[in-house]
C-alpha cells in the first residue's frame, strides 16, 4: 500500500554493448555523456536528430514527438532521440558514433547590440578567428561573466570574410542568458562560440522553396537566403514569417534586399496571429499554417524554423499536401525551459 511511496531505482543502459547507470529522470544522452562516453550530439533539446540511435531492448519515455525529426522508416526500425528519452527499464541501444560532427570553440567579443523587436536583440560577434559554417546551422555561445552558461543559436548571416558573426536572441521569461543580452549591455565582453552544430542547410535542389520561420527561427532562414543568394541560386521561393502582432516583425528590410535581387520567383507574406480587430496592419492574418495550401507549389522543398507546435502543424499538413517527409527539414527551437517543465 505503500508503494507510491518507493523511489525511482536507476536502470541500466547497453550503449554499444557499454553498460552504462541511468540515474531516475536521466535521459540517455545525459547519462552518457556524464558517463564520459562521445555520444553524437548537438543541440539537446530534440531539434537536430543528432544523437539519433536504434532502440534494440527496452522502453523508454519521450520527452518529445520524434516523428517530426526522424523518417517514417527510422521510426518503423525503432530509432529514438537519446536527448528525448528517459529509459523505463535497462535499455539496449545501438548508435553510430562516427557521426559525431566535430566542432570547435572560437573565442571573440561581443561588438554590438540591436533591438530588433521589444523582445529580441541581434547579438553581433567579432571572431579571434574564422568558424566555418553551413547558413542554417547553430553554435552554442557564452558571453562574459556568465561563461558558465551556454546557450544554442542559430547563426544569422552566412560565413564572413570578416570573421563576424550575428544570433538573433528572443527573451524569455526567467531566462538567465537571454534577459542578459536582451536587457543588459555586453558589449566589449568576451565570447567563446562553439559550433557549428545542426542539419539545417538548404539542399541542392531545382526544387521550388517554401520558407516558414517563427519569432526568431528567422535568423537560420535569413542566413540560408543569403548564402543561396550569393551562390546564385534562383529557384522559386515563397516565404512566410509568423508572428504575434505588427511590432514583432522585424528585419523587413534584409527580406526586401534578398527579394530585389532574387533571380527567380520570390513571394514573402509577414502572418500576423494577434493583431488586434481595430490595428491599421492590413496583411494576412492568422495562423502561417493557414496560408500553405493556397501558396504550396507541387514538389516543394520546405524549410521550417521556430516553435515546436508551429514545425509540427506545418509539417502534418505538408505531408497531407504530399510533400515527402524527406524533403522537409526543420530547426525546432526549443528552450530549456520547455524541456525541464517535460522532465519534472
């Protein structure tokens, strides 16, 4: 009668034939790397498939939905996302660890700071050195007195000549990093910058695009065009941006740059979600899920970046139009917050 009242016993997980201990509400992921072994991985949060690995024995508990991130064809071979899932019993599980992508920590300094919205900053980086990088992809940054903090963005231009680098920091509520940059001054501190991180890069393709960005997944979009734009790609491109109401909208002017010089096709709808009945924003409203089905061009390649709720009614709705799971790739940009409220 007392049992509710037993403690969680640790359980035993099989990494590659590696006994390793999960402690209670430990992911595989957390385990494993406190275990000092080099699992594949980068941005922790469910968003890269990454530490995707083959669940052999066992269960675990899914913090997130997977099915977003990995194939119809994973998910039937019983892949999971170690940085998701808690393990319910001992565990086995298999993982190739040549996919471990190497990274490096450039260190620089903070050079500027723009309010881009009331609630997001761009954070701009001089480099001590240069930090290859696909447009798209994140870095895991720390900045000055809190280096103990580190947190994932996405990089917001392409590679420099200059070594300079860009994130677009949104604030959010309790968030030590992001209230740092978003509400103190930090220029002239010093920044160790460690990446590159993520699977997000535009595919070669002649395929048209559809863009979706939320908040601040525009930075990875952004960047993405840009380097597109400088290759020279011309393929058709449509891109919806999602926000909340006219005053979080931002960086029109970069779009309408990308879109006079675009070769091809170009199409971008700012999507306002909360505007209220009597404001003067004469754009499209709604949800930017709504403005798909009208705006999908047959055989698209889609890229989504930005909520999770967002990435999942999007590309739910990109399959039922026909578009192969293959061909959508998205940047879900979780915080932490989000994954301890899901662990508690």
């Amino acid at each position: 009668m007392f049992s509710f009242l037993a403690k969680k016993k640790p359980t035993t997980a099989r990494i590659n034939d590696v006994a390793i201990t999960v402690h209670p509400k430990e992911t595989l992921l957390q385990a494993a790397l406190r275990e000092g072994i080099d699992f594949p991985h980068s941005c922790r949060v469910g968003g890269c498939a990454s530490c995707k690995c083959k669940l052999v024995e066992g269960k675990v508990k899914e913090l997130t939905k997977a099915a977003y991130v990995l194939s119809d064809d994973e998910l039937d071979q019983g892949y999971i996302l170690a940085c998701q899932s808690v393990p319910q019993s001992d565990v086995s599980i298999q993982v190739d660890m040549s996919s471990q992508q190497a990274m490096r920590r450039v260190t620089g300094k903070v050079i500027g700071q723009d309010k881009l919205t009331h609630d997001i900053t761009r954070l701009r980086v001089q480099l001590d050195e240069s930090l290859p990088y696909k447009a798209g992809q994140f870095a895991n940054i720390s900045v000055g007195a809190q280096s103990d903090i580190s947190r994932s963005y996405s990089f917001a231009t392409p590679p420099q000549p200059d070594s300079k680098v860009s994130f677009f920091v949104r604030k959010i509520p309790g968030g030590v990093f992001s209230s740092l940059i978003n509400d103190q001054s930090v220029i002239g501190q010093p920044v160790s910058v460690e990446g590159p991180a993520g699977d997000f890069w535009l595919r070669p393709a002649d395929a048209p695009l559809l863009l979706i960005a939320g908040g601040s997944g525009l930075a990875p979009v952004v960047a993405l065009l840009q380097e597109a734009l400088n290759a020279g790609v011309s393929r058709p491109v449509t891109l919806l941006f999602g926000a909340r109401e006219e005053r979080d909208l931002y960086a029109l002017d970069v779009i309408d740059q990308i879109a006079s010089k675009w070769q091809g096709k170009f199409v971008f709808m700012p999507v306002l979600s909360a505007a209220a009945d009597d404001a003067p924003w004469r754009g499209e409203r709604g949800l930017v899920s709504d403005k798909i089905p009208a705006l999908l061009e047959p055989g698209s390649h889609a890229y989504l970046c930005g909520p999770p709720v967002m990435i999942d009614i999007c590309t739910a709705l990109l399959r039922d139009n026909g578009i192969q799971r293959e061909h959508i790739h998205a940047d879900r940009f979780t915080t932490l917050h989000d994954t301890m409220a899901v662990v508690a």
